[in-house]
C-alpha cells in the first residue's frame, strides 16, 4: 500500500489556506477498518442497554463541552458561519442525547397466533459504512451515527474528503466517552476509492449515504452484488409555494435563508421560489430587499450570515447556472476565498436552473396561476426532499402539503429539520429516513421469533 500512499491537503475555502495535511486511506485500510468494527461488533452488540445509554450520552455530553472547538473546526474547514456551525454542533450533541434516550425504550411486538407466542426483536445489522457529505459534516454524521450506534451497530465512517477534521475530533471523543476502540472508525479517503470498497465490501451490512443522486445510483448499484441495505438521502429542487394570501412581508423576509443558509450548499434548499402571479410583483420588490440585507463575508465574524463555497470547482459549477441578467446579484468580497454573491433570477420551470441541483446561493423566481399550477410545478421535478408552503388558508395549506411529492414540508416557515421528527426524500431524493425514531428503522434489521406451546 505503502506505494499508493496519498496525501490530502484540506483548505479553509474562506482563505484558500491549507490547514491539514493527511494521510489518504486505500483499499487495504478500507479493508482493515472493516475487520476492525467486525472484530468489536460481537462486545458492542452485547453492551447491555443501560450501558450503551450512558455511553451514548456521555459522547453527547463530551460534544457539548467541546462545542466551540467543534464550531471552529467546523466553520474553518467547511468556511461556515461560526453561529451556523455553533446550531450544528449543537444539533449534533441532541442527536446523541435523543438515541441515548431511545435505545432502552424500544419494544418489539407480541402477535396473536395459534399455538405459541409469536415476538419481535429488532437486530444489529452489524458493520455499517457511512458516507457522508462535505456540507454538513458532523451534524449529517451525527443522524447516522445515532441510531447505528443505539441499534448496537459498529461503524466505518467515511466523511468527505474535503471535510474530515471534525469526524476524526468526533473519533477521539467517541474513545474518550469510553466506547470501545473499533466501534467507530473513521477512514479519511477518496470517495471513488474508499466510498467504493466500503459499498462492496462483503463485510459491510448497510451504506448510509448522503451525497449527490448520480453518486447514489453508483451506491445503490454497487450495493446490489452483497444486498447490502442502503439509506440514501440525496439532491433536491426544493420548492417553496407562496400563494398571494399569505403573510408576504413574513415569507419574503425569510425566504433568502432557506437558499443562502449555507451559500445554498444544503439539500434543502429551497432553491425554486414559487409565487401566485398576482403577488409576483410585490413579493419580488419584498425578496431583493431582503436579499441584499444578507451578510455575507469572514465565517468567523459573529455578524455574517453567508460565507464562500466549498471550493473553487464547484465556485465554476455554480457560475454555469447563471446566465443572462440576474434580478438581483448581491455583493462579494474580493480577494482569496470561493466567494460567489447571493443570486436571483426569473425562470421558468423549464430552465436548466430551475431542474438541477445547483447547490449554490442562486434561487429562481417562478409564476403560478392558481392552486393546481403551484402543485404541477412544485412536484415537475425529479427531485423529492423539501419544501414550503405560505398561506392564510389552512385548509389549502393542507391539500397542498398532502399533494406535494416531498418528504420534508413546512407551513408558514421553511424549518423542516429537526431531532425529533423524520428526515429523508420522495422520488430520487433517495429513500429511508433520518433522525427521529423513524432512524432507527434503517439500523436494525426485525426478526420475528414463534414460540410454540404445545406438547
Ligand atoms: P458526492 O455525492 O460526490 O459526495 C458525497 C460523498 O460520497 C463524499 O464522501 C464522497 O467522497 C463520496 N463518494 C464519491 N464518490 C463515491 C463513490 N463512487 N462511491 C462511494 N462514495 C463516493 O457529492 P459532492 O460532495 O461531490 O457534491 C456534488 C453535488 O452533490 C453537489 O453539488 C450537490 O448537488 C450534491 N450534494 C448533495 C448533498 C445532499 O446533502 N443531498 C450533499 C453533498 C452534495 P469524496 O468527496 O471524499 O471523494
């Protein structure tokens, strides 16, 4: 291996500096770590619940007391806003707090049948790979990592190879909170290399992805040879509905964070502003405003609310979606760093802007009719993941959240990640859910066990 041995340079894309230099995993460490959560996965499955409870929160509770250097790491690798990464950090430590609390409380089934007892036990599936993005880093860790860990799974964790530094912290805090070594290792590494191993590994059980679809397909397919079982959480072309009776100073004044959260580089993102015709005017009047209020600059300034992109290709990327006169361009800093300024432009839903991911700060403004033309729109998308819709009226609230082909909605508000509740996509948005009890379904597999009482 010695001969393929690679390095990684990771940069701080608000400054272009490098801030790590580190050794890039191959095949042969791929297969070592394998071995490695395989050899714990017997001692990890056996830790008696009320254990792996106190574990779990003890990690929790170690990420909470190192919730700023987390952010920092955080906000310098992936060039987000310090308070950005402070709510994702945060986020992540009630992630572990909440499948701590759940790991003891749950049951499996007793079924009517004749002649016995019929029972269900939900199993381990054993080693898990999981992938994950360079977006959010820990905190898109942290949904998978939970409940593998509270189902009593051992884990090869891959983080993106432009974003590590916060997965191998997490690693030494994992040891730290007493969870045994090989539980949890993390393997720095290109994704065409270890990603894909770890997809045909024979040894791993599940891939928990999170990335884009083309590379989810690769997944799913790759994952075909073994039946391994795959988690997908992919793309989006979110849309977000604001019919003219909705509170329009409200939606248009929030509207630029559910795209530029982030500079746009979230699954989320709501990325298509739909609008009733009749508003268009005045909403677009109200969504520049608000737009170009929109702090964007250093991360590490308490006050900025958007920072560059991840790096200078997809900067390039990004660039190709815009063409012609925006509606509006916000301002950007000059010098070093990926920066790209907030964008608005009027589109159809024919346009290339408005079908693909751009996953940048570039929202498209769209005109509907009427309630059926917003719902056509909205769902003329391959994509199935987020979305909003702003309305007076509840009941059209209702049938339009019920029409929609989407996992994730919002009422007057474009909030739709949290703890608690189910996280995940329709259509090629991917598939299997996240974070709340609903996770943990995709890290255990139900056996179901007759009992007979006769003779
Ligand atoms: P990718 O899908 O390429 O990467 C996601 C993860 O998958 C990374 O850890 C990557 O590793 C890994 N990976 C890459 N190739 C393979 C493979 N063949 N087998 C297994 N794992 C692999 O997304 P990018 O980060 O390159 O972003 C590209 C686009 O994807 C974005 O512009 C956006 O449209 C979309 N995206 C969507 C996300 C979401 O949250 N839904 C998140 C991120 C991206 P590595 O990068 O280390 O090589």
């Amino acid at each position: 291996m010695a001969a393929e041995a690679m390095t990684v340079n990771v940069i701080n894309p608000a400054t272009e500096e490098t801030i790590a230099t580190l050794e890039s995993a191959g095949v042969e460490e791929t297969d070592a770590a394998v071995e490695r959560a395989r050899a714990a996965f017997p001692a990890w499955r056996a830790v008696a619940p009320g254990d792996r409870v106190r574990l779990l929160r003890r990690l929790a509770t170690l990420v909470e007391e190192h919730h700023e250097e987390l952010a920092q790491i955080e906000s310098r690798n992936a060039g987000k806003p310090i308070n950005g990464a402070r709510g994702e950090i945060g986020m992540v430590a009630d992630v572990f707090h909440f499948y701590a609390g759940a790991i003891d409380k749950r049951y499996g089934d007793t079924i009517p049948v004749a002649g016995g007892v019929d029972m269900t036990f939900r199993e381990p599936l054993g080693v898990v790979g999981l992938i994950v993005p360079w977006n959010f880093p820990l905190n898109i860790a942290s949904w998978k990592l939970g409940p593998a860990l509270a189902c009593g799974n051992t884990i090869v964790l891959k983080p993106a190879e432009l974003t590590p530094l916060s997965a191998l912290r997490l690693a030494e805090l994992v040891l730290e909170a007493g969870i045994p070594e090989g539980v949890v290792n993390v393997l720095v590494g290109k994704g065409s290399v270890v990603g894909q191993r770890l997809v045909e590994h024979p040894h791993v059980a599940k891939i928990g992805f999170t990335g884009s679809t083309e590379v989810g397909r690769s997944v799913m397919q790759g994952a075909a040879g073994t039946i391994k079982r795959v988690t997908l959480e992919l793309g989006g072309k979110s849309a977000n509905v604001v019919f003219a009776d909705a509170d329009l100073e409200r939606a248009a004044a929030v509207a630029p964070y559910a795209v530029f959260d982030n500079a746009g580089q979230d699954c989320c993102a709501r990325s298509r502003i739909l609008v009733e015709r009749s508003a268009y005017d005045r909403f677009a009047e109200l969504l520049i405003d608000a737009t170009s209020k929109v702090r964007v600059g250093d991360p590490s300034d308490e006050r900025t609310e958007m920072g560059p992109l991840i790096s200078a290709q997809h900067r390039e990327t990004v660039a190709s979606f815009v063409d012609g006169e925006p509606l509006f361009t916000g301002e950007v800093q000059a010098g070093k760093g990926y920066w790209y300024p907030c964008t608005l432009v009027e589109a159809s839903n024919e346009d290339r802007i408005a079908r693909d991911e751009v996953f940048g700060p570039v929202a498209a403004l769209i005109p509907f009719d009427d309630e059926a033309d917003a719902v056509r729109i909205a769902n003329d998308t391959p994509y199935g993941l987020s979305g909003s819709i702003w309305t007076q009226n509840g009941a059209r609230a209702l049938r339009v959240a019920r029409a929609l082909e989407t996992g994730v909605l919002s009422v007057n508000s474009n909030s739709s990640v949290r703890v608690t509740t189910p996280f995940g996509g329709f259509k090629q948005s991917g598939f299997g859910r996240e974070l709340g009890l609903y996770g943990l379904d995709g890290y255990s597999e139900v056996k179901n066990v007759f009992y007979s009482t006769e003779g």
